[in-house]
C-alpha cells in the first residue's frame, strides 16, 4: 500500500496472530506456505478494482459506524476506524496513497492500510461483513454514479440536437427510407428522431440505477451474521432504497451490471446510427454536414483526405460494448449460489462497457456541437431524388378522382419522363404530365413543391414546421423535468 506500509512492521497484535511463511496476512491462518506468485497473479485484482477506492470507503465507514450505534464495538473505536478511513482517503485524493503491491485487492488493501494507520482496532472493521457484500455493495454505488453520469450526458446531447433542430425547422431535407430518396422532412424532423430514441436510452440508465439501489451490506458471506447488526441504517448512509432481501441473492447477483451494460449496448447502438449518418453526410457526394478541421483527421499518404474518424470510432462502439455484454453474461452464466470467485471478473467487462459508452457520448456531443449544416446540399439532392411523387399521386386521388393504385402507376410514368428530361418533378412542363393523364392542369404545381409538401405533413409526429416546433418545444420540457 503506501510503500511504507509494506515495508514497516506490522502492528503488535497482528505480529501476534500472522501466519507462518509469508502467508496472507488477512486470510492466511490455516495455511503454512504464500500462494504461488502464479497463483497471486491470476487471484488479484487490485489494479482493476482500486477505482472502488472511494466507494469501498464509503461502505466501511458505513458499516463502521453502525457497528459502533448498535454496541458491536465501542463509540471510540467506530470513530478511530472512520477516522482513519477519512484519512486515507484524504491521501488517495492528494495523491499520497500508495497500496500495497501484495494486496489481493481493493478491500484488502484499504483495510491494511487502515490497520497500518490506527494500529490492531483496524482489525475490528470486518466484523459481521465479507468481502463478499462488500464488493457488491462497492459495485452497485459505482455503478449507480455510473448510470446517473451516463443519463446525464446522454441529456446533454438531447440539448445539443435540440438547439441545432430549433434552427432548421424550415430547412427541408430528403427523407430517407433504403438510404434511397424518400419524401421532404425537414433537418429538425431527422435530429428530433435521435432526440426520441436517446430520451429513450437515457431513461434506461436511471431505470437500472433505481432497481440496483437495494443494499447487499450486512449479507456477510451469504447467510447473513449472528451480530445485531442494523442494515437499514447501513442502506440509508449509503443512500440505498432499502437492503437486499436475501443475503445470498445480495451477494451473488450481477444482474444489474448485466442490465447497465446492456442499456450501454443500446445507447452505443443509437449513437453509432447517428454517426452512420454523420459519415454519409459529411461525404462530399452528399455534402450536408461539414466537420470542422478540429473534428477531421488526414491520411499519410493522400494529402486531399479528411476523414471523419471520431464518428467511424464511435459506429464501432456498439461492437465493443457488446463484446463486455457477452463477457459479462457468460461469466454470469451457470454460476451458482452463492459468490465464486468468476464474478471478480465482472469489473473488467463492466469497467471497460462503461469507459466505452461515457466517451462515445461525450466524443458524439461535442462532434455534433461543432457542426455545421448545409441547407443547399440537402434541398439539391433532395430535387434530383423525385421527392414529391407521393404528392403528384395523392393529388390525381384527392382533385380527380383516381383510384390510389391507378394514381401511382400514372405518376410513375410521369416521374419516367422527368427522368427523361433530367427534371425535377416541379420542372416538369405540364404538356408532359397530360401525356399521361390529360385532364391534370396547373393546380397540381403547388403541390410539387417541396417546402409546401412538407408543410402538408401536419399529423402527430409529423415533419411540418409548426408540428416540429411543438415537438421540439414538449422534448425542451422533458429535459428541464
Ligand atoms: N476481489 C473479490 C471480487 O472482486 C472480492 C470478493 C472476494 N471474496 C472471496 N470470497 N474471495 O469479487
């Protein structure tokens, strides 16, 4: 731990009760030999679960100080082993800790560097507790912050899509269905899209967080402990709803991290669809978007590239967070009760998913700050695509009568001959369309307007620009909330 401690002499008591041969200090009594420094190798795992750090403290002082409420151990000692947890994480933030390197793990090494602060009484802090609550206990508070960190962030980028969608709901756009030239939407229409499914993603991180919030402390090692402990006092410092009902379930379940992980997979899976986007888009041959330099990389070898790599990064994210999901439930999978050792496992996976998803979300906002929208690239691909055909046809149903069916073979072979002429549809001189259906005068010409088209689509949900400003302004409401 802090190098010291590993090189200082243990305390007298412990001198007293330490096993022979260099054996583990906190579990080492009935064995005469250390474990092999294969065996160690494979066994610690402090250099991924030291970020526990913080909330192994908190838990301990938790669990310290109810020891001392219920007379477990005496009011002087709770305040000595809450003190000396306070001071090593004073230390850990001013960046003086150091643990020591034979520590299995975060649990251990906290608590030997406790014993190394306030003397023999550090012994006294794993009464009625296991590393086994222990470190479900630390796992669900980090990754409570996690989720709450997460859900925020993916707000964030709510707003971001927002502010830009406020400004573009006049700015008319292809619509895309097959990546092929749908019907006029507007630029707001298509970000409020993604405005929906990341509200949607967002709210499963703080559905996780809510069900993780049960307690696993005071479970012991899985039957729970003959010391009169409080667990509802326990729960409610760390701010837990309430404690896990079942002290084996407590302390093997890993279905919450199965369940923030999977909500990583889906929310990377929403971004990597937006990013998709932002690759097309930012494609010269479509032109809709520009990345600024600070959001491009070059090639070494072809000086005209810009690339877009943070958005193929982030399309990949998916791949790799599912890669931690698969971990995880296959870890978890056929594990019986209670705790075995194969759930140290689950902080790599769960560690990694996280730091994947959190720079994904933060790397996407603050890409699509930085853009900036070609309104004149949208509205040029979308005439070269037909857009308004769907218009021409309900037309020849609503002004003349024409059965739907018979309506979209007739525009069909219109749109052909503006094809032919190398048109758009709204070019197209009326002469041809009444080559195809005689009695089609002027009026239709209107309706081949795309602004006007989209101004049509006035339904719920819909592109019109006075329905998106609603929309945006109820998701605006939604945010604030
Ligand atoms: N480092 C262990 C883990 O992450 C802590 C629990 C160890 N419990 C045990 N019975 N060996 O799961």
């Amino acid at each position: 731990m802090v190098t010291t401690m590993s090189t200082q002499p243990p305390a007298a008591d412990a001198t007293a009760s330490s096993p022979k041969g260099g054996a583990n200090k906190m579990w080492g009594g009935r064995f005469a030999k250390a474990p092999a420094e294969l065996m160690a190798a494979i066994n610690n795992s402090l250099p991924i679960d030291q970020r526990l750090l913080h909330e192994d403290i908190a838990g301990s002082i938790a669990h310290a100080t109810m020891l001392g409420q219920v007379g477990i151990i005496t009011d002087e000692e709770a305040r000595t082993l809450c003190d000396g947890l306070a001071g090593i994480k004073a230390d850990a933030i001013a960046g003086r800790l150091r643990f020591d390197d034979q520590a299995e793990d975060i649990h251990m090494a906290v608590e030997a560097a406790l014993t190394e602060r306030v003397g023999a009484v550090g012994g006294k802090l794993h009464t009625a507790r296991s590393r086994n609550d222990q470190v479900a206990t630390d796992f669900r508070l980090w990754l409570r912050t996690q989720c709450t960190a997460m859900h925020d962030k993916i707000k964030e980028l709510q707003g971001v899509l927002l502010d830009h969608a406020e400004g573009h709901a006049h700015t008319v756009m292809p619509g895309f269905t097959h990546l092929q030239v749908a019907q006029p939407v507007s630029l707001a229409h298509h970000l409020l899209a993604y405005v929906h499914a990341l509200g949607r993603d967002r709210t499963r991180f703080a559905d996780a967080a809510k069900r993780m919030n049960e307690c696993p402390l005071g479970a012991a090692a899985l039957a729970g402990t003959p010391f009169p402990i409080d667990r509802e006092a326990t729960a409610a410092a760390l701010g837990f709803d309430r404690p896990c009902g079942n002290a084996m379930d407590a302390v093997s379940a890993r279905d919450f991290a199965l369940e923030t992980v999977s909500a990583a997979v889906i929310a990377t899976t929403t971004l990597s669809r937006w990013a998709e986007e932002i690759v097309i888009w930012s494609n010269p041959r479509f032109g809709f978007v520009d990345l600024p330099d600070d959001w491009s990389t070059g090639s070494s070898i072809m000086p005209q590239k810009r690339n877009p790599d943070a958005a193929e990064l982030i399309r990949a994210k998916p791949g790799v967070v599912l890669g931690s999901y698969v971990g995880l439930a296959t870890i978890m999978k056929g594990l019986p009760m209670a705790y075995s050792k194969d759930l140290q496992e689950d902080k790599v996976t769960t560690f990694r998913a996280v730091d994947e998803t959190t720079l994904a979300i933060d790397v996407m906002t603050a890409m699509t700050k930085s853009m900036t929208f070609s309104p004149d690239a949208m509205r040029d691909a979308l005439e070269q695509g037909y857009p308004t055909a769907t218009d021409l046809a309900d037309h020849l149903v609503s002004a003349h009568g024409v059965p739907f069916r018979d309506a979209h073979a007739i525009t069909g072979r219109i749109v052909r001959r503006a094809e032919a002429m190398r048109c758009a549809l709204s070019q197209l001189p009326i002469t041809e369309m009444q080559a195809e259906f005689p009695s089609i005068t002027e009026a239709v010409r209107p309706k081949l307007d795309v602004t006007a088209s989209m101004a049509t689509r006035n339904s719920q949900g819909g592109t019109a620009p006075e329905t998106t400003l609603n929309a945006i302004a109820a998701q605006r409401a939604q945010l604030s909330e």
